[in-house]
C-alpha cells in the first residue's frame, strides 16, 4: 500500500458532475423564489457530539460544505464526546427505529456497530476517491469491518501534547521539557508560583489519555503496542508499567484542586486564561485556542509530551451510515464525497485543530501546531508510531476501554496503589487474551 507524503491527487469524477448540476439548480431556486428548495430526499440528517466552542466552529465548516453541495443540512448534538452518553443517545435512536442518515463515531465503536449489520459499505466511493492510497493504514484499520470501508474518516487527532499558556511560559521563563524530571520541574515551578500547574476533567477518558502518554514516553511506541494494542506484555513490560503508575502518582499533587468538577474545555479555559499552566489534551485543544482567535507561539505553546516525540497517538472522528435510514443512496454519496475532500478536511481541520485524515491535505494555511501535526501524523505513520489511543478507544474494543479507564482513574483518584494497578491490568490483559 503506498502512502506519499507529498501526494497530490486529482478530485473525481462523475458523481462531482451530477453534485455540480444540482448544486446548480439549488442555486437557482434560491435566485427565484428567494430561499432554497430541497426535494425530501437531499436532506444530511446528523448526529454528532462537537458541542464546545470551537468544535462548533468545526461542525459549521462541515455545514458550510453539505449546502455548497446543494443540500439541506440537520443536525442533532448531543454532549459526550464519544462517551456512553452519547453512544446511549444514538443507540435509542436506532433501536427505536429512526437512526440519523449518519453519526460521529470514533475508535473501535465503528467495529461494534458494524458487526451489528447496521451500516452501510462505503467501498465504491472509496474506490472512486482512492481512500487506500491517502489515509494512514491504522485509521483505515478502524474504518474497515471484514476489509469493507463502513466510516469516513474526517481527522487525524493526536493526545500526546502539552498545552501551555504562552504569556506564563515566558513569565516563568520556562523551556520546552524534554524529560520526565523537565516536566516535573516545571511542574513544581508553577505550583511554587501559584498557578493551577496542570489542568484536568472529571472524565475517566481525560484520566487516561493523561496516562497513556505518560505510558507511552516511559516504555516507548512498542512497549505501547505490545502492551496496549497486542494486549500481550512480557515480564519486562510488567516492570516498566508498575513504573509508569509510579510516575503517574507523582503527577496528582500538580493537579487542579477543582479538577473532579470540571469538563476537558472548562479546563481548557483555565490554560486559555492563564489561571492554569498547561493541559495534556488531545488537538482539540488547538481547535478551542484556534475559535478564541489565540497564536501559537504567542498566545499558547504546543510540545510534545516529554519522550514522545516521534510517536502520534492518534483519535479519528469518523462519520458512519445507517443502513435503517431512508435517504437515497446519491445524497449520502454525495455527503460522503464532501467529507472526504481535500478542501473539506482542510478547512475543517484547521477548526478542530487536528491532521486530517489524508495525508494529501497542503498544510501551509494550517497554524504552527496544525502544521507539526501534519509533519508528525506523515511521520508517524511511515514508522508505523502512528497508534490508538487508549482514552479514545482506538487502541481497544469497548469493553477493555472501560476496564482500563477504572483502573486508570482509580490510581489517578488515589484510590488504589500502583501494585494493585498493575495487577488490575494484568488481569484485564489475561483476559482479552484468554479464549
Ligand atoms: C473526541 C473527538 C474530538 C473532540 C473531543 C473532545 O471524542 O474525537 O474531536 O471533540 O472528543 O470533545
């Protein structure tokens, strides 16, 4: 399979044509009667979870784009981000026999629903728009069931990043870390300063993703894989993992007092405002910043978690299809095809902060962040660093995901030591191995 870097491809073909004519037909009933009209069929009916600023910001640059294409957007929010809450909100939908045309969907939540036999194969828009030859083999991992294409993927986010208030950096006079005792250092200065030294949610799935690029930088990307992807670690790594707790634990006294009240953006804006020095967080982070009109290099920093550079722990959001739902299969075409554009996944990733899914996407109008995202996502993806991440269930199936998140947020709350940690975990890798 060939994944260029520098790749620049053609945009297709037939179904552009079709989409151009009534693109320009809707323009013309807008002309004539003044406001446009849509027969039934060509309505995008949605479902997504983008509720903060800026991924309401991102969800408006994909609108934009659907009634370019001529037809009728609707969408249905629901908070959650990827969690059973929204997962809850769908599923009744579904079951209750009205599913959107298409939902947000990350990580191996695709598998399940396909496996359900609730959606639709994509393959021959993928064929026609070369999805094999753009998106980077471990996302088209999770957007394939049985080697058919059942999700589009629209980005490339990645979690192992620091978040740093720019105008508190310099006023600390802090440099960029490039190690564990680095950030423990910085870490303590802030404190020693009075500032929030990292902000955090109350959410299991923040716990984790601040975990797993602790995990990640401690043990390296094959420790990684073998331990978190294969679920199959040796002895060493049983070692290395109870010292990854121990340096989990010695992040908790730097943590917001308050942090058990907050959502991943009410934290966000406490690095936004300077009250917190920094945030690890996936590049959505880059996507709020971006809303509030902030700059990278004046306004906040984006690093690299200490010891992962190199290694792009990735969470793509996907759009995946109802089987069940009743629009034509040209109107979903055409909303597939728009998603999985060049144009579309540049401007909308310059909004949400992340890569895009392709690695074809120019990035010269991405901001500084957006850019080493690109850089690092093509990178990563040629030395096969380009991995799930645990928090966003793309390393694992639902249940093992939930498992580890306890495990991790019961460390994290203190509630249990790292010797018990780590025998939790062995015990939910034995069993994902065990038949
Ligand atoms: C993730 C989603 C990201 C971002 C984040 C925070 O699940 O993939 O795009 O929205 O949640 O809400």
């Amino acid at each position: 399979m060939f994944f260029a870097t520098g790749l620049q491809r053609s945009e297709p073909i037939a179904g552009d044509v079709l989409m151009s004519l009534k693109r320009f037909v809707a323009l013309a009933c807008v002309l004539w009667w003044g406001s446009p009209v849509w027969a039934s069929d060509e309505v995008v009916e949605v479902s997504h979870w983008w509720v903060s600023d800026g991924e309401r910001s991102s969800i408006d640059v994909i609108r934009r784009h659907v009634e370019r294409e001529g037809l009728r957007w609707q969408a249905e929010a629901a908070a959650g981000s990827g969690t059973s809450r929204y997962s809850d909100v769908l599923r009744q939908r579904v079951d209750a026999g009205r599913p959107p045309m298409a939902s947000q969907v990350i990580g191996y939540d695709i598998h399940e629903w396909a496996s359900q036999g609730k959606l639709v194969v994509l393959d021959d828009v993928a064929r026609e728009q070369e999805w094999d030859e753009v998106v980077p083999y471990d996302i088209q991992h999770l957007s394939k069931y049985q080697g058919h294409w059942v999700a589009a993927p629209i980005n490339a986010h990645s979690t192992n990043w620091l978040w740093i208030n720019g105008p508190q950096f310099a006023r600390l006079g802090l440099v960029p870390p490039d190690t564990w005792p680095d950030l423990l250092a910085i870490l303590e200065k802030a404190k020693t300063a009075g500032l929030i030294p990292l902000a955090i949610g109350r959410e299991q799935w923040e716990h984790t993703l601040l975990f797993e690029s602790v995990a990640v930088g401690a043990g390296g990307a094959e420790f990684y894989r073998r331990v978190f992807l294969d679920l199959n670690p040796n002895a060493r790594d049983i070692q290395v993992l109870e010292g990854i707790f121990r340096r989990f634990g010695q992040l908790r006294p730097y943590l917001d007092p308050g942090f058990t009240k907050r959502s991943w953006d009410q934290a966000t804006d406490l690095v936004r405002s300077g009250k917190a020095l920094m945030q690890v967080q996936g590049s959505w982070v880059n996507g709020e910043f971006h809303h509030h009109s902030m700059v990278p290099g004046r306004d906040y920093e984006c690093l690299r978690f200490p010891d992962t550079q190199g290694v792009f722990l990735f969470n793509s959001d996907q759009y995946m299809f109802f089987t069940e739902n009743t629009a034509s299969d040209e109107t979903r075409n055409a909303f597939v095809r728009t998603l999985m554009r060049i144009e579309l996944q540049r401007e909308l990733n310059i909004a949400t902060g992340a890569a895009p899914a392709r690695v074809d996407v120019p990035r010269e109008s991405f901001n500084r962040c957006g850019q080493q995202a690109i850089t690092d996502m093509r990178g990563a993806n040629m030395r096969r660093t380009l991995m799930g991440s645990i928090a966003m269930g793309n390393a694992n199936p639902g249940p093992v995901k939930r498992a580890i998140y306890q495990v991790v947020s019961d460390h994290l709350l203190g509630r249990i030591d790292d010797g018990e940690a780590v025998s939790r975990m062995r015990q939910i890798m034995d069993g994902a191995s065990s038949p």
